[in-house]
C-alpha cells in the first residue's frame, strides 16, 4: 500500500474522462467536488438512497 | 441555500426516537430489554436547539428501534419546527432509516413533501430474509417489507437498502446482489453481522468471519466493479474506492475522528458518541436539555477516542491503517471492550484495500491517467 498517497494527486484532473471505468470515474469526479465544497462522510450503519445528492457532480458516463 | 468551504460548521445526529421496534430481528444490536419509552415532541423540539445552536449545517437520522413507530405527526411536527428556527446560513437534512414494514401512503407522501431520505433493509430474496428478520411471533417480515419498499420505489424514484451478512448468506451473497438489482434499486450495502445487544445471544448462529467476508466482498467487487454498471452503487464497496481515491472520501468507520462529525441522540435527550455506543452508559456525554454542543464535545469521555490509529498497536504498525484508521470503534469495543483495539473486520479492510488499490490503479494506468 502507498501510504497516503491519494490516486487525485497523482493525476491531471482534465485526464478523469479519459478512464474507460465508469465507477471509478464517478469517484474521481466526486472526489474532485468534495475538495471545493463540503466534506459528506456517510454512516456506515444507514443507507437512504442519496443519489439525487450527487446529481450535482454531473454526468457519470 | 448555498454552499461553503468549511466542514467545520457540519454534524450528523443519529436520533433514536423510540428502542421499540415491531420487529425481532435476529442480529439487532438492540436487546430484548429496550426501554419503550418515546421521545416527546418536546426533548425534539429541545434536541433541534441543541444541534441548531452548535452547527450551521445538520443531517439527522432518524434511527431506532423502528422510528415509524413513532407515527407521522410527529415528524410533521418536527419538521414545521425545523422550518421555523432555520435562520439565515442554517441548513437541516432529515433521513430516516425504516424496517419499511409500516410505510404508507401519507408517511411517503410526507417524507416526499419534506424531501426525507428513506433507508430499509432487506437480506435478499425471501427465504434468505425471512430466517433472520422476523416479527416477535417467528413470522417473517418479507412480504410487508417488500410492500413498503415497492410503495417507496414508486413515489420516491430511489430508495437505500442494507442487507446484513451473516452465516445465513455469507456464500449466498451474489443472490442477494441480484435480487437488489432486480427491484431496480440504485443504491445498497452488505453490512457484516455485528454481535451485539440480541445479535450476541445468536451469534453462534449468525456470526462470520472477517477473512471470509473480505473473500466473498472481493467476488462482488469484482463483478460489480468490472460491470461497469455506474447507475447501481454498493456502498460499502463503493466505499474502498473513495477513500484510497481522496482524502475527503470515505464513510464514517475510516475517518480517523468520528466524533467531530457524529453523535447520536436518544429519546431521553441523552448524548453519546455514536448509535452504536448509545446503549453503553459509560459513554454518555450528556443530555440536550442540560449540556451545549461544545460540552458534550469536549467531554472527558471522548478523550479515550483521541488519536485512536496512532494509539491502537496493531494498527500503527499496518500499512493500511492510514486509510481505515482502523475501523469502526463501536466494533473494536463490541469485540474487545476496548476502543484501543482495530475494528472486529480489520482482516477484510486489509483485503479488500489492497484487492481494491490494485484494480483502479490498473484502470488509471490502462487509460494513460498516471504511468
């Protein structure tokens, strides 16, 4: 493991639409949001559907 | 209401309304003697100051035992009452996290209305739920669970669901991975089993183990992961990417201080760190009609949590404990009776992580991200 090394900082973020993983891509996407806004830590013990909250990150695709 | 750049001003309460459920799970951390009061309409009224006060930007859970119990009055009530103390920079997010047995047609019109998130669970497809969440008369609870959801599915557009893992489905896990999807719900996790409350009077029946978990996690990472499938989310595995991804990602059990951004509330007003120490006295911070955010914040008991990764043996000589920090400390003292100790799961985190970091740097690398 690369100790707190973050897969962000190592990349040109104009490069994220170039992965070929969708779901990756979606967390880069968060990522790069949730580093000029607010910090969201889930809990681990609910789970409420909260899609519509990441709608502002843009298209997943 | 806009944004801004602090996360300081940012609390989650988990609020346990009621202990009562009309369920009897067979792993709920709440055990047989729950106290059946309920919180009145007065301690939330006076819990709502109490958050408001000490934070500009409040998401409740609405937990339990079975919060629907409590009946949709009183979160109308609440919620006109939220309305009303909201002043200028001030923000509340209401969740609710249901057994969904006793949703309805005014409880999801409401929580449509007042923009609640729900939150159910569901183990898989009957037979696999019904051997473990039953009512107190042995019956199982699919067929009322499935009504609730489907109601919610059709008003709200989403839904989330948590699927306990247990000895039950631990190898049934694809099953119950399908069966999800197949009700067209974007949105799930696969929680381990955690001995608690009533769960440890059964958890010779329903424990498992945290290497084999880490195992059977990997099988469904690895389809999922490899689908392709970005409109389903498993949370919990979705979970592993956001944190080796960035810093600011990642749920509650990985951060290295849980207690800046949590607390649970229970239907007495009492305050503890977390739902899941809020039946463990010793970790009573204090009460919302007696005691301010700030005292229940610098309170003597929440020391013993401080600098927890660095402090646990085991973990500061780990390599991935800079990303789970390790674990959840509910879980280590659940196990151990200490909080000084990794999280009961610390072998799946170490797989998982690992299994994980190696996959999307393949990806990052395959698509020319990084060399």
């Amino acid at each position: 493991m690369e100790k707190t090394k973050y897969l962000l900082d190592k990349i040109n973020i104009d490069d994220i639409p170039k992965l070929d993983n969708a779901i990756l891509k979606r967390a880069l996407r968060r990522a790069k949001y949730e580093e000029n806004a607010h910090i969201d830590w889930p809990q681990a013990h609910c789970n409420y559907g909260d899609h519509s909250d990441h709608s502002n990150y843009g298209d997943w695709n | 209401m806009g944004k801004d750049n602090s996360s300081s001003h940012e609390l989650t309460a988990i609020v346990k309304p009621t202990e009562s459920c009309n369920f009897a799970c067979k792993y709920c951390y709440v055990d047989q003697e729950a106290d059946k009061e309920k919180m009145t309409i007065e301690t939330a009224e006076k819990m709502t100051e109490f958050l408001l006060n000490g934070r500009d930007r409040i998401t409740i859970i609405w937990h339990g035992g079975e919060p629907l119990l409590m009946g949709v009055d009183f979160y109308k009530r609440i919620y006109d009452f939220q309305r009303e103390k909201l002043t200028e920079g001030k923000m509340i997010k209401n969740l609710i996290q249901t057994n969904g047995s006793l949703l309805n047609d005014e409880f999801v019109d409401f929580f449509k209305y007042a923009d609640f998130k729900v939150g159910t669970s569901i183990d898989g497809p009957k037979e696999i739920h019904d051997m473990q969440r039953v009512y107190k008369d042995g019956r199982g609870t699919y067929d009322d669970v499935c009504r609730g959801i489907d109601l919610a599915m059709s008003k709200l557009g989403n839904i989330g669901t948590i699927s306990v893992i247990t000895k039950n489905n631990i190898y049934r896990m694809q099953e119950v991975y399908d069966f999800i999807k197949e009700k067209k719900i974007k949105d799930m996790k696969l929680n381990p089993f955690f001995a608690d409350g009533r769960g440890k009077e059964n958890e010779d029946e329903l424990s498992i183990n945290p290497r084999v978990f880490g195992e059977e996690c990997i099988k469904i990472f690895d389809e999922w992961y490899g689908s392709n499938e970005p409109f389903v989310e498993i949370k919990n595995l979705q979970d592993y990417i956001n944190r080796l991804v960035s810093p600011h990602l990642g749920p509650c059990i990985f951060q290295h201080n849980c207690r800046e951004k949590f607390l649970s509330v229970n239907h007495k007003g009492d305050v503890y760190p977390c739902g899941r120490f809020s039946y463990e006295q010793e970790f009573k911070l204090g009460n919302v009609y007696t005691s301010s955010l700030d005292d229940v914040q610098s309170s003597p008991v929440n020391d013993q949590f401080e600098d927890r990764p660095e402090k646990t043996r085991k973990c500061s000589k780990c390599d991935v404990s800079s990303y789970c920090n390790g674990g959840c400390p509910s879980s280590a003292y659940t196990y151990t009776g200490k909080i000084l100790a990794p999280d009961y799961f610390c072998k799946s985190f170490n797989m998982l992580f690992k299994h994980v970091e190696k996959k999307i740097y393949d990806d990052a690398q395959k698509s020319g991200l990084i060399k």
